[in-house]
C-alpha cells in the first residue's frame, strides 16, 4: 500500500473513501469532521444523536453520500472517549478504518490523522500510529492455495490529509517511519505463518543472509555442534534438518563498547521431542520461531532507522524431533559455558539453545542482553493472549522494556525471579536440571534456568508464548502471527 502525505482541505481531497472521526459522547463536532458534517448536510450530526454513531473505540458507520465532497464514501470512525486518546487507539482506529475500505473496495483512502492535537499526541507519533495501524490492520497471510484468488482486493493507496501547512513535515516523517516498521512486523508475521517445511533453519539462514547483505551488516553462521554448543546439539540432534546459528551485527556507535544483543529461539517446529505433545494443535508450532523472526525483523531495519546502538541480533535455528538420535529425558548434556544440564524434559528445548546462544552473545561482547522467545505454555495461563511476560536481572532494563511495549501498543508484564526459582532448578547430578518439574511457575522457572548463563550481565527476557500467535484476530492483530515483539524493540532501540 503507498503511503502519501498531502496538505489538503477536505473539500480538496479526492478519494473513493474519506475517513474522519468522533469521540464517545461528542456533543459538537469540529475541524475536518464539522466539514465532512455540513457538507452531508448534518448527517453526521444527526446520527450522533440517534445513537448510530456512538463513537466506540473501532465502530465504522459507512455514509455512501458524500454531498460536495469528492468521496466516494464516507467512514467515520469511533475513536473512545477524549481523555483516554493514546496512540494505540488511534492504532485501533486506523486498522478499523482500513479494513471497511477493503470491504468497500475502495482503491485510494484518504484519512485525517486521528489523535493529531490531542492532548500530548505528537504529530510525528501519531502519523506513525495512523500508518502502524493501516498496514498492520490489513495484513494477510497470503498461503499457497491454487484455486485461491491469485489478487485479494486491498487498498492501493492511504493518503494522510491536514490542512495545517506547518505539520506536513512531521507528518510525513511519522508516516515513513510508520510504515517501515509496519512492513517489517508484517514480514515477521510471514516467517511466523510459513509451514515448517518451507521455513526450514537453512531456508531462514539463507533470508537473514540476504538481508545482512542488503543492509550492510555483518553476517556469521556457525554449526553448533563444531563450536561446542552441546545444549544447542542436544536439541538439534533429532532431526535430519541442519541446526544454524547466525548473527547479523549492525555498529550504530563504532566508538562504543556498548553491545546489546538481541536472541530469538528459533525452533522452526517443536514436536516436543522424546517428550511428545500432544497432536492437537501442533501443527501451531511452527510459530516456534516468532522470537526469531522478530530479531531479523528488527535487525532489517536498523541501517534506514540509524540508531546510535551497536547491535547484534543472535538467533539459534533448529527443529525439535523426535528419533533414533534424539537426545532422551534423564541425559545430562554440557554447554558453551561449561555448565551441565540433566534434561528431565525434551519439549524444554527453547531454554537450551537460548543457553549457548545467550553464552555466544556474551562471548561476541555484548553489555546488555533481551532475549525474546515462545518459551513457555506458563506464560498463556498467566497473562493469556493479552500481555508478554517480562522477566529479567537489571531493573533499569526491564523498565525500559516495559515502557518501550507500553508505547508501542504491545502490552507486557513482569514477572519475578525469586531465588526458590533458581533452586528448583538445580540437579543432583549437573548442575542445572531444564525443568523444575513441578510445573509451577513456568515462566520464571524458564528464566530462572537463563540466568545461569547469564551472569551479571544485564539482561531483560520476554516470553512471547501468549502474544506471538492468535486464536482469533483483533483489532490491528490478525489471526496467526502478530510480529510481536518488532515495534517494542525499535521503539526501544530508536527511542
């Protein structure tokens, strides 16, 4: 979809749909809405008063008169109520907004910028929000169907309008920058929805190369067995698919020694190994490498959004299977560390190859480390669909990730790592043990087996199991993979 920025005056603004908006419980309208209303002849004004426009955050009411308007169409689009405007609703709204233009088929949307004056909302955020919202809003996983229409109708173009000559600049910088960060969750979400047998560890090495290439960043790729990682090893040797771990390095401040790593688990699909799932729903797991393809998506764009950070994105890939020679519950393993891991259970595989990785990270310098991975079934029962679960060692990090979700829509929450934790997960024959056992806190038990390779190092981890793939859409969210947690982690770096 093209993304345009123009000042206009509404009746200057030609479209096949016009999108404007209003508050709950808006007695009188004003600026580009109190336009679109007198030139309907008090339309708007009217159903507002008959209680079909009620405002609720979301709720599109399409008008197919446009009076002296050059528009198709009308939407007008509920924005919640005035003191609770905050970018995530205008995120809502955008997405609410773009999705009747798809219903309606209209091929060129032109939208005021919803939230743009209100409050503290800057422009520059909230063109950002708009543009976030549309794109994201109107994703679809494209799939593989043959007799499938080869073209789904979307809207070619969204252009942004305001009258105000002063805010096109900021506007068109929020735009921009919403849209490249939009493309790059929407690409997550692909490598997220892709079968596991077209998004194998080679094929997704193979992208990330290409990318590193294209945006001039320094790519290696190890095989974990030659270089020691024999927790990684010891999850990988199951399957006949090769393991890879790649890193792509981007140096935003070559003067510093600061190095934040980003790790995703990549687990291309997880069958739980000799410890089995279930076969209901695991076809799903092939959504076991969101944190992985949310590190690539965040590691494309760091070369056009120039952050003063040097990063490396660390990402460990390899499918969980079970066979001949599959590692077997009761096996004690060693690590890039040293340390040793008696695996009471296989299907906690992501913590394993996290360890080296988070040990590789440290080994290549890093200062600060977040890792982000569909970790545990804990996390759902926790804080289900709604809110990723944020652990971690250093209190000023958490909180700045923590922030960073806040702002960018993406809920999170944390969650503690008491010392019983890191006790429960200690062995009588290694050092560590992948399982506490009891299936009690799983998300801090999780972490509470991280930090052991961690160290001192400050260090945030964000288990995505909840928030990394949908049962059911939602708002800008769609059904299947929903790219968390790429704005989170830009809004963090770029902040």
């Amino acid at each position: 979809m093209k993304i345009k920025v123009e000042c206009r005056e509404l009746a200057q603004v030609s479209c096949d749909l016009l999108v404007v908006n209003v508050f709950a419980g808006q007695k009188k309208l004003d600026g580009a809405t109190a336009a679109a209303d007198k030139a309907l002849g008090g339309m708007i004004t009217s159903l507002l008063k008959d209680g079909e426009i009620t405002g609720k955050l979301g709720q599109i009411t399409l008008l197919h008169w446009s009076g002296k308007l050059k528009a198709g169409k009308i939407a007008v689009v509920g924005l919640g109520e005035q003191s609770k405007i905050d970018l995530e609703a205008v995120r809502t709204a955008s997405a609410a907004a773009i999705k009747a233009a798809r219903e309606s088929k209209a091929k060129k949307v032109a939208t005021i910028v919803h939230g743009c004056g209100c409050g503290e909302t800057d422009p520059v955020e909230a063109a950002k929000a708009v543009v976030e919202g549309s794109v994201l809003g109107v994703y679809r996983f494209a799939g593989y169907a043959k007799d499938k229409e080869e073209t789904e109708f979307a809207p070619a173009e969204l252009v942004l309008f305001d009258h105000d000559r002063a805010k096109i600049g900021k506007l068109s910088r929020g735009a921009k920058l919403g849209l490249i960060i939009a493309e790059a969750e929407n690409h997550a979400r692909d490598l997220v929805n892709m079968p596991a047998n077209r998004m194998t560890p080679s094929v997704f090495a193979a992208l990330a190369k290409r990318i590193a290439k294209i945006n001039r960043l320094k790519f290696t790729q190890l095989d974990p067995k030659k270089a020691g990682m024999e927790l990684f090893w010891a999850v990988a040797k199951g399957s006949n698919e090769p393991p890879k771990l790649i890193a792509l390095e981007y140096r935003g401040a070559p003067r510093s020694k600061e190095k934040i790593a980003l790790i995703g688990k990549g687990i291309t699909f997880d069958s739980g190994g000799i410890s089995l799932k279930p076969s209901k729903n695991m076809d799903e797991m092939k959504s076991d490498m969101a944190g992985a393809a949310a590190v690539l998506g965040v590691m494309s764009l760091l070369s056009d959004l120039k952050p003063k950070h040097n990063v490396i994105g660390i990402i460990p890939l390899t499918e969980n299977m079970p066979s001949g020679h599959a590692t077997k519950p009761g096996d004690i393993v060693g690590s890039l560390s040293g340390y040793t891991v008696e695996v009471t259970n296989t299907d906690a595989e992501g913590r394993m190859i996290l360890g080296d990785a988070i040990t590789y990270a440290k080994k290549r310098g890093a200062t600060k480390m977040i890792d982000i991975a569909t970790l545990t079934g804990g996390a759902i029962v926790a804080l289900g669909d709604a809110a990723t679960a944020v652990m971690g060692n250093d209190q000023t990090l958490v909180d700045q990730v923590l922030a960073a979700g806040n702002r960018s829509g993406q809920k999170m929450w944390q969650l503690p790592i008491y010392d019983e934790y890191k006790e429960s997960m200690k062995s009588q024959v290694a050092d560590l043990k992948n399982t506490a056992g009891t299936g009690k806190a799983q998300p801090s038990t999780g972490a509470a087996f991280l930090s052991k390779f961690v160290g001192d190092t400050p260090w945030a981890h964000l288990d995505i199991a909840g928030t990394a793939f949908l049962q059911k859409s939602r708002g800008y969210l769609p059904e299947g993979a929903t790219g968390v947690p790429v704005r989170t982690l830009i809004e963090l770096l770029n902040g």
